[in-house]
C-alpha cells in the first residue's frame, strides 16, 4: 500500500483508468489472471499494511521478553504472527471492500478496486473472506489460551470498522483500536497483559490515528463530496499540527511502555528515533500534503521498524 493514487472516475457508463499506482508490482502480474483481481482485493500487492499490522505482534511479544530474554519458541511465533498478518489483514480488505463497495465506487483512489470495477463479483468476495477467515483460524488454533482470547475481542472492532466513516469523524481512531490488537495478542503469547503493555498498546492507537489521518489527506476532497467523515478532514487546515500532536503522545506512550518494560536507556532511544521521524514526516508533508500522503504514509514501516528493533535489542541485552 510506487507513486501516489490517480484514478478517474466517471458516471457508471464510463470506464476507469488505472493509473501506475493502481498497477501490480512486476512479480504479482506474472500470476494467472484469474488471480490478480483477488491479490489485489487482499492488497497483497500493497504490503504496507500487512508490515503496520504485524509489526505491532513483534513489538508486544519481544516487550514481554524483556526481563527473562528471548526463547528458541519465538521463532514459531514470529512466523506465524506474519502468516497470520497477511491473511487477517486481507480479510480486513476484503470485508471493508464489499461494506464499501458503492462508496469506493465514487472516489478516485478505490473505483479500481476488484469489487466496484467488477472483477470480482460479490459472492466470490464472500467465498475469499471465508477462505482467508479460515487460514486465520488455523493460525488462531496454535496460540495458548489467553493470546487465544484476546484475538477474538478483536473480531468485533475489524467488523465494525468499514460502518465508521460513516457515523464518526474518528474512523482512524476505531483503526487504531483494531489494527494494534496484535501489540496484546503478542505479549499475551509471550507471557501476559501488564499496564506496560498497555501503555504501548495506547501509544501505538495514537500512531495509528496519525499515519492514517496521513493516508486519509488522500481522498478529502472526494469525501467530502460523498459525505465520507475522516480525521484529516476534521482538522482541516490544522491537520498537521493535530498529527503531530497525537505522534507526540504515542512517543511518550511508547517510550512509559519501554521503560516500565525494563527497556532502560535503550527505550529513551528508540522514542527518539521514532520522534524524528515523526518530525521528518511533518517536514515532508508541509509543502504539499496530498502530494506526499501517500509515500509518508508508507514510511511509517520504518518507524514501526524501529520500535521493534529497540524492543528486540532490549529483549537480547
């Protein structure tokens, strides 16, 4: 989830461009042409969010690590942790693609998309969700019990979520909620929900709002049009300062649930490392934010990056 977004759209007898952005990497056409329309509805050609989903997993798993050091089992984990990104996170599109299917036929960025386009219709939505749903519960099974428990309370956050563009000016946050569920299945699995979990989980929510308020600086325009309710359109001219501000309260989150971890002085660095790059993000979208959304948004895989490289640096020290 390459250069930024411009699709075209017109009334429903016209037809829709791709633009490069919307085109597949090199190694994705090479698969059947059957297959494309559903790689792309899973958005395994958009890594992106697979990386901010299961980068959240690494971080909760390796905080808990902290005080007794890494176990050979992790490496079971971190394996499965990333299949199950990908299929979770694929799921996720697929379902907000057929809630939103009328809506993504209105906007520019997402009237290519399988569903609105036609290449796939909405049965076979329905057939691939339940096929990725059912790679989920494989991945669910090999969990212990309360890292089992856990993830099922996020199942009902990922089913709301396409409905809140619809009824809240705050769908980054219910994004955030949902998206960093993996922080609390990951320390669940390592080895229980403490407060310093939590405060990371806190803080990761706040990341989420402001890299996904970034990605929303995308489609304000059409949004507004259709009547679409996002953070980047709440804050308006202010959305800048209002980003930082909640990047701000993830650093100082993240860097309590380090600390609180056992982190030490490695926890104050990689919240420093994580609010420069915060500052470059702000630096870089000044100039033009529509221009630059995308690809600052994309960087956030560096910072989640870093996160984790801390708390794994910290879980080896």
């Amino acid at each position: 989830m390459s250069t930024e977004t411009e699709t075209q759209t017109q009334t429903s007898s016209s037809t829709v461009e791709a633009t490069p952005d919307s085109a597949m990497p090199a190694w994705l056409v090479s698969l059947p042409e059957t297959a494309q329309p559903y790689v792309s509805l899973a958005r395994i050609d958009r890594p992106v969010g697979i990386w901010l989903l299961y980068l959240p997993c690494l971080m909760g798993l390796f905080q808990m690590r902290i005080p007794t050091g890494l176990q050979w089992i992790d490496i079971v984990w971190v394996v499965l942790f990333l299949i199950g990104a990908v299929v979770m996170r694929g799921a996720g599109c697929t379902w907000n693609d057929i809630r939103d299917r009328d809506l993504d036929a209105k906007v520019a960025r997402t009237a290519a998309r399988p569903i609105p386009s036609g290449a796939v219709s909405l049965q076979q939505a329905y057939l691939f969700l339940a096929a990725q749903l059912g790679v989920g519960f494989l991945i669910w099974l090999f969990l212990p019990g309360d890292a089992k428990i856990i993830a099922l309370l996020a199942i009902p956050l990922v089913a709301a979520y396409p409905y809140m563009k619809r009824v809240t000016w705050w769908p980054q946050a219910w994004l955030g909620f949902t998206f960093n569920f993996g922080a609390l299945v990951g320390a669940a699995t390592a080895a229980s929900i403490t407060g310093a979990n939590v405060l990371l989980y806190l803080g990761l929510v706040l990341w989420t709002i402001a890299y996904d308020t970034i990605y929303a600086l995308q489609d304000r325009e059409d949004d507004a049009l259709i009547g679409v309710r996002s953070t980047a359109r709440l804050f308006d001219d202010k959305v800048l300062t209002a980003t930082f501000m909640f990047q701000l309260g993830a650093t100082m989150l993240i860097f309590l649930g380090a600390w609180f971890a056992g982190a030490g002085r490695i926890g104050a660095v990689l919240a420093l490392a994580f609010l420069a790059h915060s500052i470059w993000q702000m630096i870089r979208l000044a100039p033009d934010r529509e221009k630059h959304a995308l690809s600052v948004f994309k960087s956030n895989v560096w910072a989640g990056a870093f996160l984790v490289a801390g708390f794994f640096l910290a879980a080896i020290v």
